[in-house]
C-alpha cells in the first residue's frame, strides 16, 4: 500500500489517485523494479485537494484519517509506503525528516512502514531519483520476501489440512472396520 499527501488536479477530476505528472513518474518507479501498479492500493492521507495545493491542515487530515484507517483495515496490507514527508509526519513519526529517514523501516504489529521522497519533489529535483530508485528496489525486496512467507504459510496450512483429513479417513475406516466385526 502507497498513502500519499492529497489528490491534485487531475486527481481531483478522475477520483483516481496519482494520475497527473507525479503519479506518471510513480509509475516508472514501480515499473522500473517490476512492481505491478494493479498489485498495490494508493492511498491519500486527504481525500479531497487542499485550495491551490497547499499543504494539509492538522484539521483536514484529523477530518480524513478514520477513511484511512478503514482502508488499511480493509486492504490488510504487509507494507506501507509513505510518499513524501506529509504522510511520514502523519503516519511514521511527527518530525519525520524526509531527507534524513527516506527508506528506512519501522515495524508496526502486522505491516512494515516506510517512506520515499514524494514523486512530485522529485520532478522539482531530479537528483533524488537515484535514492528513491534504491528506496523502491528494497520495497521490492522487502514484498518478494513478505510474498515467500505467506506461500510457505500457505503450504503448511494445506499440509496441516492433508494431515488432519487423513487421520480422520483412518478413524472413519477403523470405526467401519468394528461396526462390521460386530455385525
Ligand atoms: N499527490 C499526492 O500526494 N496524491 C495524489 O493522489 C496525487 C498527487
């Protein structure tokens, strides 16, 4: 899962988050280390566009925070990336420093955190494309390795499954086996 600032323009028109410049260039990144957009869920911290981009208001997020909530409770995710400082600050830590703590991670009860630079400061300045293809490479990781825990999960599980029905096959058949010896 992604969680952004807020919608821009074009966001705002579509209902569809990052689909102006900023999310063009998002796709790259996650086109460029094989993550599928169809794959992950992008979300904002705001749910409509503050008047002429300007940053969120404490106000507005607090208004907007409890959808979130109930998107990651819906969404069960096992990584989230935060892009850009404003969503760091809400979710990560209040006085998150972007520059200084970008893909770093935090571990919290079921999912990992982290942050990347938020792609329109990287259209403002194109030299932090190198940290944030880094970013995004071990976010990649970090999914390849949470995608071989559940299979391994998922295969343990069938066998648990496998086992149980075959125990219970023999105990049926020994059941049949006495009900006939008393016939
Ligand atoms: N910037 C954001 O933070 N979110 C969007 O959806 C688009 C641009």
């Amino acid at each position: 899962m992604f969680v952004g600032e807020a919608p821009g323009e074009q966001e705002d028109l579509t209902g569809t988050p990052f689909v102006g410049r900023a999310g063009q260039l998002l796709d790259k990144f996650l086109y460029a280390v094989d993550i599928e957009r169809k794959n992950v869920y992008i979300a904002n911290i705001l749910k409509c566009r503050p008047p002429k981009n300007r940053d969120p208001l404490p106000a507005e997020e607090d208004a907007c925070i409890d959808f979130l909530r109930e998107q990651v409770r819906l969404v069960r995710p096992k990584v989230i990336v935060c892009l850009g400082r404003i969503a760091a600050m809400r979710l990560i830590k209040p006085d998150y420093k972007i520059t200084q703590e970008h893909g770093t991670w935090v571990e919290k009860g079921d999912f990992a955190m982290t942050a990347v630079f938020h792609p329109a400061a990287l259209l403002r300045d194109p030299r932090r494309k190198e940290d944030m293809l880094n970013d995004m490479k071990a976010i990649k990781k970090r999914l390849d390795e949470s995608e071989r825990e559940f299979e391994k999960s998922r295969q343990k599980a069938a066998s648990m499954v496998a086992s149980a029905k075959a125990s219970s096959d023999y105990i049926l058949e020994q059941m049949d086996k006495i009900k006939k010896a008393k016939d």
